[in-house]
C-alpha cells in the first residue's frame, strides 16, 4: 500500500512532551496512513513516542537522514526562519542558535534538494503531500543555495505556476514546524485527516 505522506522536509522540526508512548516498528512499508495514524494516536489520544520518533522514519530514507529530522525537531526553539514569497519561488534563510542543530539542518537541506533533482523521494512517514510535486516535477524547479554567516540561503523559482503555489505552501509549512515544531506537524496531519 502507498504510504500517504506527510509534512517534513527542507528543515525546523521540534519536540512536544507528552504523556502517552506508544512503541512503533521502525519501518511500517506494509501499513497505510490510516494504520499507522490509528497505531500512533490509539483511541483519540495523542500519543507519539519522542525518544523514537519512528514517523520520521521512510522506506527510502537512510538511518542518518531520519537521525538528522529528530535532531531538528528536538531542537526546533534554536532555529530562525524568514521567508519571502516571491512571484515565481521562495527566498528562505534558516538558522540554528545550536552547532549541532546547524549541522543537521545543513545536512538535510543539501540532502533534501538533491533528493528532489533526482526525483528521488525518501518517503518519510510523515512527509507532508505537497512535496509530492517537487519530486514528480524536479526540472521545473530552479535551486540557489548559499551558506552564510547568518544561516542557509535557499532561493527556489519554478515558471510552473503549481509548483510556484507549493513552494509558498511548502515553505509556510516548514515554517510552522520551525515556530510549533512538533505540534504544528500534529496539526497539520489532522487537518487532512479532516479533524
């Protein structure tokens, strides 16, 4: 069965406390989203295991990827963002405040964008449906990355005007995770879940 993707990708992710664990297998290829959603939240609680953070992990993601995402959320309140939507892309700049955080973040954003220009998806459990085009669409996408003092410079332009709409989508997403970390990615699943 497809996995239904979720949101995650070119960085700021974070940690929620919360009460409930709920133990899952590392890779769960055979289970849909409904499943796994079923297997994570139980009877309507929210219960996600923090220590593991197995959502991060893909049936084409490498350990060290998934590694780099449970940093990023974990360390979410050290990071920085501002984004500009432009008319045909985005202008990021992210930053962490933490060394360690910063490495990952670089990481997975280098990694991210060539996984995207070779149309190769890691799909991550939670990875979020808007990158769907990214990685069916890759040549239209245009990418400028520059490592600065301040942070990562990412500039991404597209004269397809869907995937110009999920790059602002995308990169509000992101966002959203780099502000909530770990709760804005809850939320973002429940309302396509329609709860």
């Amino acid at each position: 069965m497809k996995l239904v993707k979720w949101a995650i990708a070119l960085a700021l992710l974070g940690g929620v406390s919360v009460a409930a664990v709920t133990v899952l297998p590392i890779f769960a290829p055979h289970m849909d989203h409904d499943a796994m959603h079923q297997r994570m939240h139980g009877s309507g609680q929210m219960s996600h295991d923090e220590a593991n953070m197995p959502g991060l992990r893909g049936r084409n993601a490498t350990p060290e990827e998934s590694a780099e995402l449970a940093v990023m959320f974990r360390g979410f309140e050290t990071l920085s963002r501002s984004v500009e939507n432009l008319p045909n892309g985005i202008r990021t700049l992210t930053n962490s405040s933490d060394p360690h955080v910063m490495a990952a973040l670089t990481s997975h954003i280098i990694g991210m964008i060539d996984r995207v220009d070779t149309k190769n998806d890691p799909e991550i459990i939670v990875q979020s449906p808007t990158l769907d085009i990214f990685f069916q669409r890759a040549e239209s996408i245009t990418t400028e990355i520059d490592i600065t003092d301040t942070g990562i410079l990412v500039v991404q332009t597209s004269d397809d005007p869907e995937m110009v709409a999920a790059l602002h989508k995308h990169a509000a997403e992101v966002t959203a995770m780099s502000e909530r970390g770990m709760q804005a990615l809850y939320e973002m699943m429940m309302e396509r879940q329609g709860g």
